[in-house]
C-alpha cells in the first residue's frame, strides 16, 4: 500500500465524518503551509502549528495522520492532534496573541476558542476546546493516547479498500481516497445523515451537484456514504421540487439550482446496492426535481431550457450552470444553453431507467418522451453546421458560435447522429481548436479569450469524465482512451509535484494549478484569503480520478 508522501501546500488536515463527530461551522480544519511541517487552521486569525521537520524522511501524508522519521501526528477527535517528535511543536497566532502558561499548558486565546499545546518529553498534544479549562485539561489528558494503535486505526480505513487497478497511480489512488474521506461531515445542522462537501476550506458548504460526483465514487467501495451523499441533498428540496445549488443547513438555502445529474447518480448507486427501497425514494424526487425545470427554465416557451443568468456580475454571471465565468455568457441574452439541454435529456433517461427497474413503465415512457423531444430540439436549434458544433443560442434565435467544452455534452447525452458526432471529433483533434496539450479545454483554443482563467480556457475533469463516457457511446474508444490517459497523467504529474488535486488545471500543462487565474490573477505567493485559487484536495477531481482508474476493463 503506497500512501501518498508528497508534502506540499493546501493538503486538508481534519478530521473526518466517516470516523466520528467533526464541525461544518466553526470547523477546527487545517492546511498544510509550504514549510513543513506547518499547518495552519483556517479562522478569523488563524493559528498555526509548525514542526520543522524534513519533509525528505515523510512516510506518509493523510487527512488526518502524518508520519516521517522525526514525527507521527494524528488527529485524536474532532479538536485535539496528539504527536510524538523530539523537535519541540510551536503556535503562532497571526494576529501576534501571545500564551499564558496554565497548569504547564501553553494556552491561546482567540477565534471565541482556546487553544492549549501540552508537552511531555517527546510527546505533546493540541486541542482546541470553548473554555480555557477544558481544552488544558483535554490536551493533559490525551497526550497519553495510544499513538501507534490511533495509527492503526487510521491506516486500516485504507487497508479495507480495493487495491488500486493501475499500480503506477497507487500514490495518486490513495490521495484522492483521502480527499473523499476528509470532506465528509457527521450528522448536523438539521443533517440526519453524513453529507459531503467539494472542499472543507475554503467553500465548507454542501453543493448539489457536488454531491452527486461524491456519491459515484464512494458507490465503488462504500455504499452507504454514497447513499448518505445523495440522502442529505435531497432532504433539502423544496416543496416544489427545487434543489438548491449550494445548502448550508437544511434551512439555508440557495436561491438557485445546479446541473441535472441527480438520476445519474442515483442509478449508479442502486447498480452498486441494489437498493430499491432507495431507488423508489430518491425517484419520486428526482422527478419533482426534473418536472421542476419544465416549469421554470423554459422562460421563452420553445421547448428548450435556459439557465438562470446574473448579467450584472461580471465575474460570476452564471452560478446555476456551474461555470461561473465562462466566456459563453459575455452577452446580454438569456441563452437556451446546451449543458442544461443535455444534462436533462441524460438525467430524464436515467429516471426512465430507473422506472423500469421499479415497473413504472407508464412513468418511465413519460421521460423518455421528455428526453425525445429535448433531443429533437437541441438538433433542431442548437446544431451549427457551419462550425460543425453544438453552439448556445439566444433566447431571441440566434447561434452564439461559441465553442466550449459544452459543445461536446450531446456525445454524453446521446443527441447527435452519427454523422454530427465525427464532425466533433474532429474539433477534439483540432489543435487550433480543443487538442491542447491536456485537452479538453473548457473554450476553445482559438476563442479570443482563451486563457488560463477558471472557465476561461482552464480543464476541468468532470467535463474530461463526460466527454470520455460520451466518445465510448459513439465508438471513438481509441480517442477516449487517449483523452483519459492524459488526464490521468497530467492529475498525476501535479500531484507529484505539488502534493495536491486540484479544482482545475491549464490546458497548456505549463502552469502549476494554483498559479492559473481565478477570476483574476493571482497574487505571488498563493493564498486563498487573498483571491481563491484552484482550489486544493478538491473533491469532484478526486472522485473522477478514481472513477476513471478503477473503471472495468471493458470500459477502456
């Protein structure tokens, strides 16, 4: 079992829902800083535990466990680390707090937390606790843990899972188990069940279909946090069927919605459960959810969906569709988009499915009706012959000629013909267009302003995921697999180099991850509190990761 080892700034240090009690608000979560061993906890001033250690001699680097020749540092609970290192551990406080000594504690006030260091020859423990009293007497009291059974206890998670399919990405594969596991909070906030999130720091919430991608991949080797993932969305539905895009409790709610792949996800879940019991309780919903778009995504009538737009904000126009700044919406038109088109005729198609399992036929012919007459219009109005490609269209009839990874989604939702499907093949081997060095660029390369920006011409493994699973569909497997051995490639290169998966990379494979734009350039040194960058340990690209390595053989 070769666990990940590769120290480097932005690996989470928490605890995790799967092992017990942890916080979504207020949460005591950490991240590595670039002198190792340095974590510093995300607050209004943040405090940081630094070990100066040689990041040369690190076994391994987990969520929640660190292990080199000089140091072993666990995660006992959701607000206490204990350690055994002979280099004694030290706090900063950014704000420059100094400590008071109390009852041999070092002991920290700040945050409306206390924070107390406890040493004992070469054992400490830190903990953060409400009062001063609690968080000495915590840190005294579990210094003398069992640190070598603590260990094992945190390295069986990884012993009980299937062995990485491809032993030249087990460092890689174990990483991102880390990552799925790190971002799962314990029932809370009206949750009654354990719920996920795309990053504990700095987004913290729960995302719709951010979840979703969680539960494909716990699907493949834990079923019930699968279930949970999917079960904690869809506790926050609306009466009439509206799932909001971004949840921070039960009761706080976003006012928009995400992408249709709550279907997909559901039936990649039962297949791995055969949990019909499930099955019928998530397709009565999905189906509210997805009549939902009928009713107010079709704002001018031609049969075709329309994502809710924000023109006045610049940087993030289109929030619903999850490409906040995609350069598809520099306009000043509502657009009967392709992604929201597609999205639906492939999630009606797995509800249709999913009726079938249950012997609803009658329903199940209802959304396969649906999906047929959304396809009929996305050809009939979203096909640009004269590029060859799928293009959004303004609500007032016009082609926008943009094209962007969205263009290649009706391969995914099995819209396009034969003939239409190698005329966009072609554009993925263009290298004016999509064969970038890590294809498949989120705008085309040609587009005036492709770039290294989020959605501005940066990759984007969930769309990587989709457009492989869409090439299969159409026979182009030798393409797909050429695509996907690049993606997995480039995932790795970084994580070899950085020690982190990332939200996004640069299509041009030149700039590290945290370096690329976000909405704006990024400062020198990064550091989200300045300007969020790609976001690190990022959730969804550790899911599609795993999913694309541990795929059967006879999907490649």
């Amino acid at each position: 079992m070769k666990l990940p080892n590769r120290y480097g700034y932005g690996t989470l240090f928490g605890c995790s829902g799967i092992d017990g009690e942890n916080r979504h608000q207020n949460d005591f979560i950490g991240m590595l800083m670039p002198q190792p061993v340095s974590i510093r906890f995300d607050a209004e001033d943040p405090v940081t535990l630094y070990i100066p250690v040689n990041d040369a001699h690190i076994h391994f680097i987990l969520p929640d466990a660190i292990e080199s020749d000089e140091l072993l540092l666990l995660f006992s609970d959701k607000g206490t680390l204990v350690g055994k290192t002979a280099i004694k551990p030290q706090v900063f406080i950014e704000s420059g707090v100094q400590p008071v000594i109390n009852d041999g504690a070092a002991l920290f006030a700040c945050n409306g937390f206390f924070y107390a260091l406890y040493t004992a020859d070469d054992r400490f423990a830190f903990c953060r606790e409400e009062t001063a009293e609690r968080a000495v007497q915590s840190a005294k009291q579990k210094i003398t843990a069992d640190l070598f059974a603590l260990r094992e206890q945190r390295l069986a998670y990884y012993r009980d899972k299937p062995a990485c399919r491809r032993p030249e990405y087990e460092q890689l594969y174990y990483k991102c188990l880390s990552i799925n596991r790190v971002n799962v909070y314990s029932p809370q906030d009206g949750f009654s069940c354990r719920f996920t999130t795309p990053d504990r720091l700095p987004h913290r919430h729960m995302w719709l279909w951010d979840s979703m991608f969680h539960a494909m991949a716990f699907a493949q080797y834990d079923t019930e946090m699968a279930k949970e993932a999917i079960l904690a969305v869809l506790a926050c539905q609306q009466s009439d069927g509206f799932l909001p895009h971004m949840m921070k409790s039960t009761t706080n709610l976003s006012g928009i919605t995400q992408p249709q792949v709550v279907a997909w996800a559901v039936l990649t879940v039962y297949r791995a459960t055969n949990d019909r019991n499930f099955l019928a309780y998530c397709a009565a919903r999905t189906d509210k959810y997805l009549r939902w778009f009928l009713t107010h995504r079709d704002t001018n009538g031609n049969g075709l969906l329309e994502w809710k737009t924000d023109y006045s904000n610049v940087r993030c126009r289109c929030d619903e569709s999850g490409m906040d700044n995609s350069p598809r919406f520099d306009t000043t038109e509502t657009l009967d988009a392709i992604d929201i088109n597609c999205f639906m005729v492939h999630d009606c198609r797995c509800l249709a499915e999913i009726y079938r399992i249950l012997g609803k036929l009658e329903d199940a012919a209802q959304f396969e009706a649906i999906a047929d007459s959304f396809t009929e219009k996305i050809n009939a109005l979203l096909w640009d012959d004269t590029v060859g490609a799928y293009c959004d269209r303004t609500v007032s009839g016009q082609l926008t000629g943009v094209l962007s990874c969205c263009s290649f989604l009706p391969l995914f939702a099995g819209v396009c013909s034969d003939e239409q499907a190698s005329r966009l093949t072609k554009l993925l081997k263009d290298s004016e267009t999509f064969n970038t060095p890590l294809p498949v660029p989120s705008i085309a390369r040609n587009h005036p302003d492709y770039g290294a920006d989020m959605w501005r011409g940066c990759v984007w493994i969930n769309f990587n995921y989709f457009i492989i699973q869409g090439l299969r569909r159409y026979g182009y497997r030798e393409l797909a697999d050429e695509l996907k051995e690049k993606t997995l490639r480039t995932i790795r290169r970084w994580f070899n180099e950085t020690g982190a998966v990332f939200e996004f990379y640069d299509a041009e494979n030149q700039t590290v991850p945290w370096h690329l734009n976000r909405k704006g350039p990024q400062p020198p040194v990064p550091d989200y509190r300045i300007r969020y960058h790609a976001i690190t340990d990022f959730n969804w690209t550790a899911c599609f990761t795993l999913l694309l390595l541990q795929e059967s053989e006879d999907a490649t």
